[in-house]
C-alpha cells in the first residue's frame, strides 16, 4: 500500500531532485571521460569475477552515460568460467524483471525506455535469487548501501529476492557514492559499488565483507598500489 505521509512526501521530493542532478552531471561527461571510466569499471569488475568465479551472474545494458559501457555484458561474460551464466532482465508490463540469459550483443533486442533485452527464453522473476553475484545500475548509492534508482522500483522488487548475503554490486561513476541518501521502506540496500578510482568498496550496511572482496579497497588491488 502507498505511503501517503509527510515524511514519505518528502522523501520523494527529495529524490525527484537528487535525480535531476545527477543525471545532469552524467550528461554533462566527455565522451573520452566517459569511455575512460567505463574501462576501469570493467576492469574491477573482470577482476572481481575472476576471483570469485561465480556459476550465475545477473548483470544489464548500460545505456547513455550508465558506467559501465554498453558491452559491460560482453566484458562479464568472457570474463566467466565457461559454464557459469549471465542473466540480463526483461522489463515486463507491470515493471517487475524476468531474466534471460546474453548468448552476445547479436541475441539483444531494443526494448521500452532505451534499454537493450536479451530475446531468449525466460527464466522468471525469481531467478535472480539463484545468482552469485548481481550487478545493479542506479544514479547514487550511500556509504550504507541504500541506492537511488530511477524511480521504476524494477530493481528494489529484484533485490528483495535476492539472499541478503549475495554480492550486490553498483557500477558508478566517481563522486556518486555519497554520505546519504533519502530513503523510503521500500528501498533495497546493497552490499557493493564499483567506481573508476576506487575500484570495489563494501559498504557499512551491508552484512559484513564480501567473500573475495576486501572492505575499502580494489578487487585487484589495495589502496595505493
């Protein structure tokens, strides 16, 4: 049921404008700035994989100015053992995920809202729960965790499926991990972000350090190397 009370109100105020602000500083990115911090996202995250070599990831398209680039799936699939699976999501009617295995950029198909879904067949909403790892987009994410989306809620539904102690990371762009967030009952935290300069962070709300990956610090390197 809708919340409907002041303090909700406000909440959602507050997002409305986070989001115009952020979203202006991404557009506001050179391309060469942009291509360049989508390397080194890519970079944290093919080290990350390799080191946790997950059987199931769930991951997505980046479009527009998302870090990651737009063969941020590409990048992760090759960078898996060779039986492991990528998920990317179906955004359905209702704006819940199914899922879909990549097969390649050639199996991808334009969908509602700019995105890019994979053609094949569906494995359902709950199969992200199966994943070891699940990549999540978002604008911002807070030193506790809690994101902000696009206001959809597609992935706060996702996230609420998945097992709190499943790895659940947020490629950003540098100075888009913040001190805090507004934040609403529905919000779904996470336990990881990835950002060009820092490499893989864990989080202070997240349910302790990750397997594979050292709080504060790179998944391929520690601070200062």
């Amino acid at each position: 049921m809708p919340d409907f009370s002041y303090e909700a109100e406000v909440a959602r105020v507050a997002k409305r404008h986070a989001r115009v602000e952020l979203l202006a500083r991404r557009r506001a990115m050179s391309a060469p700035a942009r291509a360049a911090a989508a390397r080194r996202v890519q970079a944290e995250l093919v080290a990350l994989v390799r080191r946790l070599r997950p059987r199931r990831v769930t991951a997505y398209v980046p479009v527009g100015s998302e870090p990651g680039g737009p063969d941020l799936p590409a990048v992760v699939r090759a960078a898996l053992p060779a039986d492991a699976e990528l998920l990317l999501p179906v955004l359905l009617p209702d704006l819940d995920l199914d899922w879909a295995a990549y097969t390649g950029p050639e199996g991808l198909l334009a969908a509602g809202r700019g995105i890019r879904e994979p053609d094949g067949p569906r494995f359902g909403v709950t199969a992200v729960a199966g994943a070891d790892l699940v990549l999540v987009p978002a604008l911002a994410v807070d030193r506790h965790g809690r994101r902000l989306g696009r206001g959809g809620g597609s992935y706060d539904r996702a996230l609420a499926r998945v097992p709190v102690a499943t790895l659940t990371v947020v490629p950003l762009h540098d100075g888009e991990l913040v001190e805090a967030l507004p934040v609403e009952p529905h919000d779904r935290p996470v336990r990881a972000v990835v950002t060009p300069a820092d490499g893989v962070r864990t989080l202070d709300g997240g349910p302790g350090t990750a397997r594979g990956v050292a709080p504060h610090t790179s998944a391929g390197r520690t601070r200062g190397e």
